[in-house]
C-alpha cells in the first residue's frame, strides 16, 4: 500500500534510504543510479554500424574489449591491463591487436558532457602516472580514447555520428559540475 508522495521516491539498493525518484546519486552513501537502457543501446549501436563490417571472430574481439572496458570502470580496475588481458586471450597467432577505435564510446556511449568526464576522471586517477607530464599526456589518451579526438566524426548510433570536442582534461569539483552553490 502506497502512501501519498511514495511515487515520488525510490529506494537506493546499497543504503536503502528513500529519494527522489530523479536523484541519479545517492546523497546518503554515493551510489549511482543506473538510468536504464538508453533508446539505443549502446553496443547494440556499435555492433549494428559497424558488425558487417567485420568478420564474426574480429567482432567477437571487439565486443570483448569494449565489454571489459566498460567492465573495468565499474569495478574500479586499472584500464591499462585491458591491453594485457585482450593480448593473452586473443594474440596467440602474434597478429591480433587491439585497436583503440575499437574503444570509444565503450563507458558512456560516446555522450561526452561534464558529469561523464568526471566520472571517468575520477575513475582514472588512482591509476595515473605520478610525473605530471606524464600523467597529463595518459589521461588524454584515455579521455579520446572513451570520447574521441577532437574533431573527428564518430558513429553513435546507425544513423548517427558525433563530431568529439576538445573537453577538460582535469576534474573539477562536483559543485561546478552541478551548478550549485
């Protein structure tokens, strides 16, 4: 039995507080709220452009390195041992590599806007190089390699294509991404 305003609300998994039901992060312990299959998902997107292209045992490489990209964000694991892991599985014949356009949009589907980075910003750096030239040339490379370099044109969707934008390369504080005091 519901209760008026109940409908409103919805209980987060972790803590199992009531919130609103348009809260995407949990005030109480941080979880984020996953919001559900998106119109087209994402590599149902990717394997629909781009899936007669290539023959079925490259495909099933591609899928399998951009599932473990996506894998290793959310269960907060090193995105360079990406490269090892598809090496020891799928370069027995010495000429199979993994191809970094393989990866864009592998996370966040190639929605590139200020929360998404700083999510993965805030993902990449307990895994960044501590020299700071270093560090800096290393988190580009994994910002184009989920959002792409700026301006080239990627495909999103079967109909659609996304020119990449130069975007920030280092976090901000989530008031600002927020935009509230």
């Amino acid at each position: 039995e519901k209760h008026e305003g109940e409908e409103l609300l919805k209980e987060c998994p972790s803590c199992h507080r009531l919130i609103s039901i348009f809260a995407q992060i949990c005030p109480e312990c941080g979880h984020i709220f996953s919001l559900g299959k998106q119109p087209e998902d994402d590599g149902e997107a990717f394997e629909q452009e781009f899936g007669e292209l290539f023959d079925d045992e490259t495909l099933k490489r591609v899928k399998y390195a951009r599932s473990q990209r996506k894998t290793r964000f959310s269960k907060q694991q090193p995105p360079d041992k990406l490269w090892e892991l598809f090496s020891d599985k799928h370069n027995q014949d010495g000429k199979t590599f993994l191809h970094n356009d393989w990866l864009f949009g592998a996370v966040f589907g190639g929605r590139d806007n200020d929360f998404n980075r700083q999510r993965f910003l805030e993902y990449l750096e307990p895994f960044a190089p501590k020299n700071d030239r270093t560090k800096a040339q290393w988190l580009k490379h994994h910002l184009e390699l989920e959002f792409g370099k700026p301006g080239k044109q990627y495909r999103t969707g079967k109909h659609t294509t996304t020119e990449a934008k130069i975007g920030r390369n280092s976090k901000l504080e989530w008031w600002e991404i927020l935009q509230c005091s």
